[in-house]
C-alpha cells in the first residue's frame, strides 16, 4: 500500500533533484537510443556508451507479468531443498534519468513498492560517463554504475537485489561460502553506431552494436542453479536496429543478452512517448524459477527537452563535400565539332550556392540546366562536376528539427529560390550553413538551409 511506504531520505532528494535541474529551458533536441527496464538509457535491460542530451529527461514505467505456478525453495546456503506455489502477480518499476552536457547520465529508480513484511521498498540510483560519444564519432566508449538497496524483512538477515528488481528471502548477501555483492554494479561499455544502407524499400536507418563488461548484478549468482543457467563471467552485449519511420518517430528492434537472460523487444518512439513489448529470458525452454522463465514486459516512457518532447532522430552525419575540378593544364586539347561550336540557346539566370555566392546558368525550355561558356548540360558533366558549397540533401536530418544558437527550428513550408544578395550567413549546423534575410535582428525568427544549389528550406523558431 502507497500509505505503507517509506521511501529513503536518499531517493526522495534524487527524484526532487531531477527535475529542479531540469526545469531550465533548454534549446530542442534529438534522441534516438531507447529507454531501458529500469536504469535510463541504453537497450532493453543493458546499457550502451552514450548519453542522453544535456538536461534531457526520461521518465519510465515498466514491469513484466509473473505467470502463476511453483518456484524453488531453499536453504540459508542457497541449495534447492523444494517447491513452493508462486502466486502470480505483476512486477514493475519507476525510473527516473537526466542528461547533463552531453557527457553524463544520473537518474534514480523505486524498483518494488512493498510494506516490511514484504521486503520494503527497494530504491536504486545509476549513472553513467561517456568518454567517447557514439552519436558524435560513431564509435563509443562509457563506464557506469548502478545501486540497488537489498529487501529488509526484519529478521536481521542482509539480503542482496537481485536483477529482476524484487524482494526476494532467497537472495542474501552470503550463501553459505560465497557472496553475493549485487548492490554495487560497475561497468564499461563500448558501442558502435553503422549507418543503414539506403534503399527503397526500408526507411532511414541505422545500427546500435553494444558490448561490455560488469560486476554485480552482471555477473554475481555463479553456483545457483535456480538463478542462472550458465556464468558469462559480467559479459554482456546487444544490438539494435532503429528505424525512422516519419519526422521525429522511431522504431527500434533489440536484442541483447544482460549476463544472465537473452531479452528481445521493441519500441516505438512517437516524438517523445515512447512504447515497448519485450520477452525477457528467451534462452529458457521450461520454467525452471522465476528467474530461468520466460517473461513478457511492457514499458511506458516519456522524454523531454525542455518545454517540448524530445525528437527521435538516427546520428547527424555531414554531407560528401562537393568536387571541384581544378582548371585544365595549359597542353589539354579540346575538340570542337562544328555543331557544338555555337552556344545552345537557354534563358539566363542564377543560382545562390551554399558559399553565399551566386553563379550564372542557362536555362532551356526542356528543364535543363546549362553551365559555362559553352553552356553544356549539366547532366553530362555528373558526377565529375557539382557545385561548390555544403548542402543538406541527402542527410538524415533534413525535414526534422535542428538547433541553433541555444533554441529549436522547425522547417516551414517547401523550398524556395532566395537571391544571394537577400541573405547573409549566421553559422551553421552540422557543416551545413545556416543564412537570414540580411535586415533580419536577433533573436533569429527564421534561417534558411541550402538544400541544394538554388534551392532553400525555411526553419521557423518553436515556441
């Protein structure tokens, strides 16, 4: 009953701290990894090398159903002496995760809402420094923690949490010789973002391969039939297939094995509201104890970036720079046919490039554009020959949300011609530069990003 819990001075301070920290406005940002069962960021129960984004808030409910049967029972030296009927009942929990610069990821979780007879209330807090960012460089590098309190049943006895996150009398700090030291867990983990291979048929993705190794509850419980099935020695890995299936929504495929479990899921990301169906302990064939089982969990989370949900995008990746070719050496011959020797007729015009500069071409009534003295088509010199200056096409992010100067675009209407001599550069974002109109004052109400030569995509400031 909620009247009967008492949570720790410690986990009030942490779920007051969060969103204290939180409330600042904080320029628009994107996320893409999912939410893990109970501990922040990462896959389905392990976590991955990065981060979420500075001041970026989770909030996750989650749990998974306890079929009704029996379980093993045993002695104060963890032997199996029996079996006893397991009523069934649901299992779940509350997290908590803030990103701070980039580069951390602090959070707190109420993992069991019991009365004393019962084991108590069992509270954990996690956190994690990425050394080296996955979203940024493509390869990652973090190391982490994770506190879980052990149940109190008032008989004196320490017992420890174990990775399902219940209260459990089986579970003790010391089983006969051995320990179990699960309250403490430390971590590194490396994790590899490859970019999807662009086809037709599936939408804009990508992939997550995660790997590390643990202490605690990724590997304690060594000699306990009932607990585990084999000993990984704290290895731990997993995958993840992100897929983008509209402006800021994602679906994620995972799969993963924690130490202990091979878990497969899903979760879908509606801009922020984020959905899940897993099936926990899929190694297992029979329903040996309720950790050796096959379990079925559902997850509820919401991210936000300040005053708006966060937008699921895969990693920004810059554009391929444009060629230009070098002026021809001084003994190139070029041949002439006297059909050619007269100029092809078209109608004069010019395109603002990404550089701020603009460039003459010709027009014909066909479509096709004409370049250079001769006015050869266009389409006959690719792809040896583009334009210079760095556009967004082709990127990932176009059409989605961007940030800059410390707020949120979003794009606005289709493209459209702007001249050279209207606009003026600001910055940029992702190499690609970012213009205004040149009478245009600060706060910046819109910029302009070259999406290709001549071609320009209005992004209005959120509100």
């Amino acid at each position: 009953m909620i009247g009967r819990v008492r949570l720790t001075g410690a986990a009030i301070g942490l779920f007051l701290v969060l969103p204290s920290v939180f409330a600042a406005t904080v320029a628009g940002q994107s996320t893409k990894i999912p939410s893990t069962l109970r501990y922040g960021s990462g896959l389905i129960d392990i976590p991955v090398a990065g981060v979420l984004p500075h001041r970026a808030l989770t909030m996750t409910y989650s749990g998974f159903w306890i079929g009704d049967g029996t379980d093993y029972t045993t002695d104060a030296s963890g032997r199996i002496i029996g079996r006893a009927p397991l009523g069934e009942g649901w299992s779940s929990d509350l997290a908590l995760a803030l990103g701070l610069y980039d580069l951390l990821e602090v959070g707190t979780n109420i993992q069991s809402l019991k009365g004393a007879d019962e084991g108590g209330t069992l509270w954990g807090a996690f956190g994690r420094l990425s050394l080296l960012n996955p979203s940024v460089h493509g390869l990652g590098l973090a190391i982490g923690g994770r506190y879980s309190n052990g149940p109190n049943f008032g008989d004196g006895i320490d017992y420890a949490p174990n990775r399902l996150g219940r209260a459990d009398r089986r579970v003790r700090n010391r089983l006969g010789s051995s320990r179990i030291n699960t309250e403490f867990s430390f971590y590194a983990v490396t994790s590899l973002d490859v970019p999807g291979v662009p086809t037709r048929f599936l939408p804009p993705h990508d992939f997550t391969f995660s790997g590390g190794w643990g202490t605690g509850i990724f590997r304690d419980g060594a000699g306990l039939d009932w607990y585990q099935a084999g000993e990984s020695g704290g290895w731990f890995a997993g995958a993840a297939w992100h897929l983008r299936v509209a402006r800021g929504k994602m679906v994620t495929l995972m799969t993963e094995y924690n130490g202990f479990d091979w878990n497969v899921g899903t979760q879908v990301d509606l801009g922020g509201v984020r959905l899940g169906v897993h099936a926990l302990g899929r190694n297992y064939d029979q329903d040996m104890s309720v950790y050796r089982s096959s379990k079925i969990g559902l997850l509820a989370s919401v991210a936000i970036c300040g005053r708006r949900l966060c937008r699921a995008s895969l990693r920004e990746r810059p554009p391929s720079p444009a060629v230009v070719l070098p002026a021809p050496p001084p003994d190139t011959v070029v041949v002439v046919r006297p059909e050619e020797s007269s100029p092809a007729r078209g109608t004069p015009s010019t395109l603002c490039l990404a550089t701020g500069e603009a460039v003459e071409i010709f027009r014909t009534e066909g479509g096709d554009t004409l370049v250079g003295p001769s006015r050869v088509s266009i389409d006959d010199l690719r792809p040896a020959l583009a334009f210079a200056g760095t556009y967004a096409e082709g990127t990932a992010w176009l059409g989605e949300s961007i940030s800059f100067d410390e707020r949120s675009f979003d794009p606005e209407g289709a493209t459209l011609e702007l001249r050279c001599e209207a606009i003026r550069r600001v910055g940029e974002y992702l190499t690609v530069p970012l213009f205004v109109m040149r009478d245009a004052e600060e706060p910046w109400e819109r910029v302009y990003v070259p999406v290709r030569p001549g071609e320009w995509q209005a992004y209005r400031a959120g509100f």
